[in-house]
C-alpha cells in the first residue's frame, strides 16, 4: 500500500498503487472532510476519456431525454392547443409553456415563480372580473353620471376636451401623441418589471407591493360594480377623440380609418369601467415602492439623492394621470380617486398584520 499526502496539511490517506489498481477500484479515505466515504481512484489519463465516454454512452442520452421530455410535451400540448384554437391564444399558449418547462426543469426556480405566478394571478383575476363587473347589476349611477359631474364641475367643458382642443391635431400624429400613449401602454409592462426588480432585489418589498397591488385592484373592482363609469371617448363622443386609436392607426394603418371601437384595442374586457382609474392606481404604486425602496437612513450622505431620485420618480404617476385625460380615457375624476385608492391600499399594505415598528421593508 502506498501512502500519499492529502492536499492539506493533515495525515497521509491510503489510496490503490496505480500500477496494480483496476480502472475502478474503490478505496478508503481518510479526513480531508470525505469522513470515511468510499470514492473511485483514476490511473492517469483516464479522466477526460471518461467523460467523452458519459457523453457517448445510451445511458447518458436516456438521463438526458428524462430530464427534458417535459419541455417537449409542454410545447407540444401548447402547439396542439394553439391550433385548435385557431392561434388565437398564441401567446398565453407560448409563456404557459415555456414556465412549464422551466418549473419541471429547473426545481430552483420553483418557489420564485410561485410568488411571481401568484403576483400575476392577481392581474388575471382583476380582468376576469372586470370583464362581468357592469353585469352584476348593483350599480348605484348610471355610466355617464360622472361624465355629467365633471362637466358641471368646469363650467361646461370636459378637461379632456380642453386638452385636446389644444394639443391634438387627428390628422397628424404628434410626438406628443405617441410619448403619453406610451405612457399609458407602460401600464402592461413597467409594474411586472417593477416586481420582478423587488422579488430580486428586496423581497419583503415586493410582498408590501403585491399586496398594495391586490387591495387597489380590489378597491377598483368594487368602483366598477358599484359605480360603472363610460370613459371621456364613449360618454361625450363628439367632443373627445380617443387619441390612442388614432396612434395606432398612424402606427399600423389598415384597411379602415381610427375608430373608438378598434379592434385592435380587443383585449379590453369591459369599456364602461373608467372609475377608479386602476392605470393611475398602479403607476403610483410604482412610485411608493420605488420611493421606500431608495429611502436611506435620515441624517446620512445619500439622504438628498434618495429625495432627488423620488422626485424623479414621481414624474411616472404624474405623467401617467396627464396621459389617461388627454387621450381621453379618464376624467379628472377617474385619476384622482386612482391616486386615493393607491395611497389607501399602500398603508393598508404596509400595516398589515405581522409588520410591526417602523416597517422597514427589509428589516
């Protein structure tokens, strides 16, 4: 037998003299922190056509084809579902399938997209009962009773209709125009970018977000049965374009000129459901999350930037709110009660049972 020194300082271990060794031959170790376990000696030379031969070899094909059968079958049934269906879904069908494929491949990223699936969950379910909220029948108004406020409340004249009077011109697109539709298509975007930055980043922040997020949808939700509301573009239609359909046309033109009614604007579930305005409800959650997330510690260096850098942050709720009037999606009144809902739903986040002190969102 013969003795060789560990790579650490430490007693010898014994090991199979490579002369008489098998290719395989199983020895003993000592510390070195095998703690005893049995491990395989290699001759010299042998361990890079050992790992040729793994890649080679049936077994290591058949491991890998039972590792990764489930990505197949997931985009299989999302193909075959697709086109079923006409390639209606192709999308919802192509993201289904490629976090199906990532959930069974990759058990790590389970618990991650758990949170993020449930945070958008939150999303489909909010849509799911838009979409019926203006049939359940408990409207208290009637969908042009806050079109009629607003007109009352500036002598006559929509604000929406002033803006546009002003700043819009229908047979050109301004830039403008496209800067505030932007803006208000972030809406799909920038909160998932948002959440997905804090669920990374500072995770008992994203819990404060999604649950702000579910109360102001909730409280939306409840406006839309409640007081279901034609935005500015539906209710007073002589006197407010809705600028986005323009845009589009100017973007995408078709066979056919803008109309309020495009078709391109399908995936909206239900029109009559401006109030609360739930775009600028989520934008100011941005800001709120945005802003906790950069507070320091008062008194410290990066105090003024942190205040700076809010500030900066806030144009995004106050762009957004300029964005819904002027392209005629929203009263006033729709935009303020957002801010409302946003600011409530935020502190009842934050004060949430099992937050404590003074909630700092990562302490």
């Amino acid at each position: 037998m013969i003795t060789r020194k560990s790579r650490a300082s430490g007693p010898a271990f014994p090991c199979a003299a490579s002369a008489g060794a098998g290719p395989l031959e199983p020895v003993t170790t000592g510390r070195l922190g095998y703690h005893g376990a049995m491990r395989f000696q290699m001759p010299p030379g042998r361990e890079l056509k050992f790992t040729r031969s793994r890649i080679l070899s049936a077994d290591w094909w058949l491991a890998a084809v039972t590792r990764f059968w489930p990505v197949i079958a997931w985009f299989a049934l999302a193909f075959a579902i697709d086109r079923i269906t006409g390639q209606q879904y192709s999308p919802v069908l192509g993201s289904t399938a490629i976090l199906g494929s990532l959930w069974t491949v990759f058990p790590a990223v389970r618990p991650t997209t758990l949170v993020l699936g449930a945070y958008a969950l939150i999303w489909v379910a909010f849509n799911l009962v838009r979409a019926v909220a203006d049939d359940i029948g408990l409207a208290l108004t009637s969908a042009t009773t806050v079109s009629s406020i607003e007109s009352a409340l500036f002598d006559g004249t929509l604000p929406a209709q002033r803006l546009q009077d002003r700043f819009h011109d229908p047979q050109h697109l301004q830039a403008h125009d496209l800067a505030l539709a932007l803006v208000h298509a972030s809406f799909f975007v920038v909160p998932f970018l948002v959440g997905l930055a804090l669920w990374w980043k500072r995770r008992p922040m994203f819990m404060v977000y999604g649950r702000a997020t579910a109360v102001a949808f909730g409280f939306g939700l409840l406006g839309f049965v409640l007081a279901p509301t034609a935005p500015p573009w539906l209710s007073e239609p002589e006197s407010v374009t809705r600028v986005t359909t323009g845009v589009l046309s100017a973007l995408f033109p078709g066979e056919s000129g803008p109309s309020a009614q495009d078709p391109r604007l399908g995936f909206e579930p239900n029109h009559i459901a401006a109030l609360p305005s739930v775009h600028v409800a989520a934008a100011v959650l941005v800001f709120l999350a945005w802003r906790r997330t950069i507070s320091p510690s008062p008194g410290t260096a990066l105090a003024p930037l942190a205040a700076l850098a809010a500030l900066a942050a806030l144009a995004y709720p106050l762009a957004m709110t300029v964005a819904v009037v002027y392209l005629g999606e929203h009263f006033i009144l729709d935009a303020v009660l957002g801010w409302v809902v946003a600011l409530l739903a935020w502190r009842l986040a934050i004060q949430s049972p099992g937050r404590t002190g003074r909630q700092q969102p990562d302490g």
